[in-house]
C-alpha cells in the first residue's frame, strides 16, 4: 500500500531466514557523485545553503513520486504534511507524467514493490513494472535536472530482482520529471545492462567487507 512518503520510515529487506539485507540505494552509496559536490559547490557560490536547498528538493521529489504511485494505484493521496509550495512543484510532475500517460495504454503488475534477492542477499523497491503497449516494462521515475550514471546501476539491479521473483523484462525505462516547466521532461529507453549489473556486484562486495572491517574494530 502506498502510504505518506514524508512520514514512511526506510523499507527494512529480509530474507526468508530472517537477516536483514542492504537496500540497492544504500549499496550504491559507496559511490563517491561528483555532480552532487559540484552542485553543493555552487550552492555556496551562490550563498545558498545546500543542504536546506537539498531537503526541499527531496520533498518535492518525494511528494510528485508519491502522488505518481497514488494515481497508478488509484489512492487518494494524502499531501497535509507538505508546504503549498512543494505540492504545488510535486503536481506540475504529475501533469507531464499524465501527458506522458495519454500515448500509452498502461497495465501496472508492480507499483512501489518491495523485492528481495535471495542469492545476492539486497532488496529493492520498484517504482514500476507492468506492460506499456503490451511490452512488460520496468520504469524508473526520477525528478530533477539530468540522468545520472548510477541510476542505470540501481535499474540493473532492479532488472535482476525482477527476474529472481520471475518476471520477464522486455524493456527498461527511465522516466525523468522535471520538478519545473526549465528542468523538462526526459524519456530513456535502456538496453542491456550487464556492465552495470557487474558493476553494482562489485559495490555489493565492497559494501559487505567495509561492514566487515567496521566490525573488527
């Protein structure tokens, strides 16, 4: 059930055996994202303080997600935790998203699903999976200014988790939603992404002997 983003607390991933398992998000946070300083960068430049900035355009991202998902499942949304301001940014998303909408005939399977790998031992939440145009499809759905290189990390793992609860892919999707009428709308059609699935094993093994090093100390 899709519930107030703001006040959800994380999705905690077990596997059947009861142990908890890392988040494809948390995985990848090893990464270091240069754009991410540069942005923080700029921020002061400007004498503006980044993290307030950060904050605000998570909630708007949070919110136009939220509401994204309520309409794919048919739920009253419910926004009294958020400013006017935020759900008024986070409702201009879901209108480019219901323009989007109106060129495809749209069958949703998973909204905002919860999966677990049981042989790679991480959990992800998918945003999307069910047929568009009758092809069955994965969407991804980002609000900001551009598509970043990690994003095609998260969908390989996401494709993966996908396949380990047995569904089968036939295209991959990023949906990027600009929070204002400057930031646009993007659509990527991804194609294979093997590359990125290694790479994101490789943050997995990273990951688990960092948390083993921090546990002998």
């Amino acid at each position: 059930m899709t519930t107030n983003n703001k006040a959800k607390v994380h999705t905690v991933y077990k596997l059947a055996s009861g142990d908890r398992v890392p988040s494809v998000t948390t995985i990848l946070g090893i990464l270091n994202k240069p754009a991410l300083l540069d942005w923080a960068w700029r921020c002061g430049c400007d004498g503006l303080d980044y993290k307030a900035v950060r904050d605000s355009a998570a909630d708007i991202g949070t919110l136009a997600h939220y509401l994204v998902m309520c309409h794919l499942t048919g739920q009253e949304p419910d926004t009294s935790e958020y400013s006017a301001q935020d759900i008024e940014q986070a409702e201009t998303c879901l209108i480019k998203f219901w323009e989007w909408e109106k060129g495809h005939k749209i069958e949703p399977i998973l909204v905002e699903s919860p999966l677990i790998s049981e042989e790679y031992q991480f959990g992800g939440t998918i945003d999307f999976f069910g047929k568009v145009d009758g092809q069955p499809t994965l969407v991804d759905f980002k609000t900001g200014k551009a598509i970043y290189s990690e994003f095609f990390y998260q969908l390989a793992a996401y494709e993966h988790l996908l396949g380990e609860a047995g569904h089968l892919i036939e295209v991959t999707r990023i949906l990027r939603i600009g929070r204002n009428e400057d930031e646009g709308f993007e659509e990527r059609t991804i194609g294979k992404l093997d590359k990125q699935w290694e790479l994101f094993l490789n943050c997995r093994n990273i990951y688990n002997l960092q948390k083993e090093i921090r546990r002998v100390k």
